[in-house]
C-alpha cells in the first residue's frame, strides 16, 4: 500500500489534467452504453408506433449517434494526447529525483552498484511507469464503467442471462489473476537481464581503449551475446505466457456467446425473452467483455510498470549516507589547519584499512604520505573531503569538526589532484571552468598561464573553445593533468590534496607539472602523496603509511637519521 501512496504522489501536479482525463474516459464509457441502448428503445417503442414515428424517429436516434460519437472522438482524443503527455511529465520528473538521487548518493554506493544498470533504471525502467501512469487509471476507470455499466442494463433486459454473463466473467477474471501472478516474476527477470545488457554495454564501451590494446573484441562479444541472449531467453519466456493469456481470453469469449445463444433460445422458446432483447443483449455482450479483456491486458502493463516502480523507489529509498547534519554550518573562511586524531576506517564492515591515525598540519605547511601501495594514503585523503566518513576519531579543519560543517562548504574549500583526470565532453574552456563555473574568461586564461598550459591552448586551431574528445582523448596525460591544475587553480582551495598527481607522466611531463603544482601548493595547506621521493623533501612533516598505520614520521633529514623504511626508499630511488 506504501508503493501504492508513493505513486499517486506523482499525480498531484496534474490534478486537473486528471480529472479531465477521467471525465472524458467517463463520456467514452457513456456512449459506449448508449448505442445498444438507443437501439433497445427503438425496437421497443418506435417499432410499436405507425411508419411516420418510425421515419422520424429513426433519423433523431441517427442524429443522436453522430453527436454521441462527436463527442466521443473528441474526448478520445484529449485521452490519448493529454493521457500521454500527463505520463510523459511524470516520467520525466521521476527521472529528474532519480538522477538528482544518483548525484547524491556516496561513493560507497558507486563502489558497490552498476552504473550500466543503473543507467537503465533511468530510461527504461521509467518508460514503462509512464505507461502505466498514464492508461492504468484511465483503462481502469473505463473498464470498471463499462462493466458496471452494461452489467446494469443487460439485468433490466433479463436478468437470467445476466447472472450467466456475470459467472463467466468471475471465471475470466480468476484467470487472468492467476497468469498474472506467473507474469510478474517474468517481467522482473526481463528488467534484470536488460540492465544486463546495458551494463555489459557500457563496460566495454568505456574500456574500449583497453579492448583494443589487448586485442580482446572477440572475448567482449562472447560476453556480450551471453547477456544479449539471456534476455532474449527472458523475452521468450514473457511472450509466451503472453500468448496463452490472450488466447485464453478469447475462449471466455466465445463461452459467452455460446451460452447466451444457448439460453437465450430456450428462453425464447418459453416465451420468457423477446428475439429483439436477444439481439440488443448480444450487442451488450461485447461492451461487457471487451473491457475485462482490457483489463486482463493491463495487467500486463500494471506489472510491468509496478517493477519498474519499485526499482524506482528502491533506490530513492537508499539513504545517503553522507550528508549534512542538521543544523551544519558553513565553514567559513578557512585558514587551513588540518588535524586528524586517531582516526580509523573501513570500507567494509570489519576489515580495518587505517588504525589510530593522528597527525596534525599547520595552516599554509605541507604533509607527504609515502608508503607501499595499498597502504591507505589515497584511504586518507578521501576522509579530509568526507568522500567517506571515518569509523572511529574525528578529522577537524581550522578546529572545526568536518561532520559540523556543510558538504558543500567543506568541498568547496579542498582542492584535488589526482593519478587519472576526468574530462567532459566539451571544450578546453569547459572543462577548466569546471573549477568555478563562474569564472570569467580573464580568470580560466590566468588559471591556464598558472598550470602551464596557456601556450598549448592558444596553439589548438580553436583554442579554448577546443573540444576535448570524450573523456579527453584528443589529449595527452601531461595535458590533461595540467587542465585539471587549472581547474585548482581556478578553484584556489585553503587545502590542496596532491594523491600521486604526476606518477601517470613520463619524466619529463613530470618536471614541467611538478613546476605548477609547487606553485598551486604555496600558501596553501598541502597533503601530498607521492611515489618519487624527490618531490617531497622538502615537506614540513613526511608520514609513512604502511599496513595502515602511520610507521615513520618526521621532517626528512629525521627520517633519513632513522634509517628505516623511508631511508631505505630513498636509497633505492637515488642510489641505486
Ligand atoms: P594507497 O593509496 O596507499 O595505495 P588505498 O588507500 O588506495 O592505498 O587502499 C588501502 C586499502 O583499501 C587497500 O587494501 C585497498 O584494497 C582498499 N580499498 C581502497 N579503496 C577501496 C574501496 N573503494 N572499497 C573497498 N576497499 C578499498
Ligand atoms: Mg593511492
């Protein structure tokens, strides 16, 4: 019943559209009702008069028909258009709050989920609830006028053969339940496996690069047709219960009229029924069954849109784990002061990635993580812009806890470098300004001199107007990562995170970049992580990661004197 209050929400925009819709959908049913009934008339009354009441008789009831059906066009007409159009608007807005959820959602549901999937929950999935948003009422409502309807005036013409119709439709109607109890689950796995596809799609789509590099098309396409032949296993399986539940309607049907005909002869034969009231009953018979067939088809398209609303409301179900408390504040202008006290987190329920780590960085000093891969640095980077919450101690900046300030002010105030750089699809221009989307253009060229790529722009036939390539691939690595230093630099964060920001470039790039990234880090609050220790001696405090935990620490010329793990690093990279 919850889902059920969950849908008729969308409605509440489009009241009056609603209400029209039904109207009409109430006209259609009247005239629907009235042809056999004008005809019930005119065998009754007008055929017991002289021939002048038949003649005028006839053409008012022919005048009365055109009207009627008039009326009926039009009303058809607004269903169809404004029906459509209702559910379109509602489908649109589900997938407003849908990817509106899908931007809101934490990192840790990324990790987790799909995104093939999920993009399928934003397109298919809700073109089938529009359907239903749109006909289930309407059909409904229809239907349930129609049955009432000539169940009404079929028992003013006999009410015999009414209670026959009426056994015959429960039977139909159990029938249909019944299939459709088979069908829900089908249409289930048919959403399941077409996510399939569109996952497995989107996968090797976006790793296309790699596809090629290891020759491995082939094995894509294997993977691929399984999925692809999955669902067509799972689309078998919906047509074919489709076929006996359409065809087991029409038995029902000829049921019908065989029993009536059956009856109705007897009847007559006793001098019990008229052979007009037979006739104008039969012409009821199919008003009456043609919406139970309508209804029984919905049920087809009820399931299929109840799945897909469910799968809507699950994920608008998902908490969002990380968000703003009540009451949050700003946080202000930020100094920088960085402290993080026995800190622990893991991913995972039990599988600790980082224990007790505390270490504390002055407003404008820099901090270097270095350690083994897989240590957890990038792990600690990530809980500074709460991209996940830590487990156990608290993280402050400035001395403000960052679970008390707004996300949106805390990540505003962190700027991030890191080993892959994402570029949208667009321009140069773009994709910087992405660091501020209200720069000026003054602002994006100085950001561009400040990260060393002004030159290159300017070189590109169209400059900063340039398109990237999707994902940036009409650039190089070092090219991309020095875009993504002018988005910083256009950002200009207190707090700047560097996590392994030249260890994709080759040395060279690494030497102009490593230029930018000393000057993007001046004055600012830095955690640096990096592989080459050249770039880091110089930091104020160097803390190394290893088995999640904080080993060594000290300034280098300390750690050197240790002569542990850094020292030993240190003098593999340049001693060799
Ligand atoms: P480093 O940056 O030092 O190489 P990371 O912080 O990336 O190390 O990783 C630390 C540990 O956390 C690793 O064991 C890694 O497998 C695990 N890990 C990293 N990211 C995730 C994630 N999103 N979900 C689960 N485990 C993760
Ligand atoms: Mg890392």
């Amino acid at each position: 019943m919850g889902i059920f209050y969950r849908f008729i929400e969308f409605y509440k925009p489009h009241k009056r559209l609603f209400f029209f819709d039904l109207i009409c959908a109430t006209m259609v049913a009247v005239v629907d009702l009235s042809f056999p009934q004008l005809l019930y008339y005119a065998t009754h009354t007008l055929f017991v008069g002289g021939n002048d009441t038949i003649i005028t008789g006839c053409i008012y009831i022919a005048i009365i028909m055109v009207v009627l059906y008039a009326v009926r066009y039009a009303c058809q007409h607004y269903i169809t258009t404004w029906g459509h159009i209702m559910g379109a608007r509602m489908e649109s807005e589900m997938r407003r709050l849908l990817f509106k959820k899908y931007q809101a959602l934490s990192f840790s549901y990324y990790d987790k989920n799909n995104t093939g999937v999920m993009m399928s929950k934003l397109v298919s999935d809700l073109f089938d609830i529009s359907e239903l948003a749109h006909h289930g009422p309407e059909n409904v409502f229809l239907a349930i006028l129609e049955i009432v309807g000539a169940f009404i005036l079929m028992g003013m013409i006999n009410v015999q053969l009414s209670a026959v119709l009426f056994i015959i439709m429960l039977l139909m109607l159990s029938f249909g339940i019944m299939q459709n109890r088979k069908m829900k689950n089908i249409f289930l796995d048919n959403r399941k496996k077409i996510a399939g596809v569109n996952s497995s799609l989107q996968d090797s789509l976006a790793g296309i690069r790699v596809v090629k590099s290891f020759a491995n098309e082939a094995i894509e396409h294997a993977k691929f047709k399984v999925s692809n032949d999955e669902f067509l296993e799972s689309k078998t399986a919906s047509y074919m219960a489709m076929g006996s539940f359409v065809a087991g309607g029409g038995i029902f049907v000829g049921l019908s009229y065989m029993s009536v005909l059956a009856i109705g002869g007897y009847l007559i034969a006793h001098n019990l029924l008229k052979p007009t009231d037979l006739a104008v009953f039969a012409l009821y018979i199919g008003i009456f069954l043609n919406p139970i067939n309508m209804l029984v088809n919905f049920t087809e398209q009820f399931q299929k849109g109840y799945t897909g609303f469910c799968r809507f409301v699950e994920i608008m179900d998902t908490p969002i784990l990380i968000k703003d408390k009540e009451n949050a504040i700003d946080i202000g202008n930020v100094k920088g002061k960085i402290t993080y006290e026995n800190v622990s987190f893991a991913y995972e329920d039990e599988q600790k990635v980082l224990k007790n780590i505390s270490f504390n960085v002055d407003a404008g000093k820099t901090i270097a993580l270095v350690g083994p891969s897989g240590g957890g640095k990038t792990t600690i980077c990530s809980l500074l812009p709460r991209f996940y919450d830590v487990t156990d101690g608290n993280i402050y900046i400035d001395d403000k806890n960052i679970k008390d300030v707004t996300l949106a002010s805390l990540r505003d105030s962190i700027g991030i470098v890191q080993q892959d750089v994402y570029m949208f699809n667009g321009t140069i221009k773009s994709n910087i300004a992405y660091g501020r989307p209200d720069a000026s253009d003054e602002d994006i060229i100085t950001a561009a001199k400040q990260a060393n790529i002004h030159d290159f722009i300017i070189s590109l036939p169209d400059g900063y107007d340039s398109l990237v390539g999707e994902r940036g691939t009409r650039l190089s690595g070092g090219q991309k990562q020095r875009l993504s230093i002018a988005r910083v630099f256009l950002k200009n964060p207190r707090i700047l995170i560097l996590d392994e920001a030249t260890s994709a470039l080759d040395n060279e790039s690494e030497r102009f970049i490593q230029q930018s990234l000393d000057m993007l880090a001046k004055d600012r609050t830095t955690i640096v992580v990096a592989h080459r220790l050249s770039t880091i001696q110089n930091a104020d405090e160097i803390l190394v990661i290893r088995h999640n935990q904080i080993t060594e620490r000290g300034s280098h010329a300390e750690l050197m004197e240790n002569n542990g793990l850094y020292a030993r690093y240190y003098r593999m990279q340049f001693h060799k």
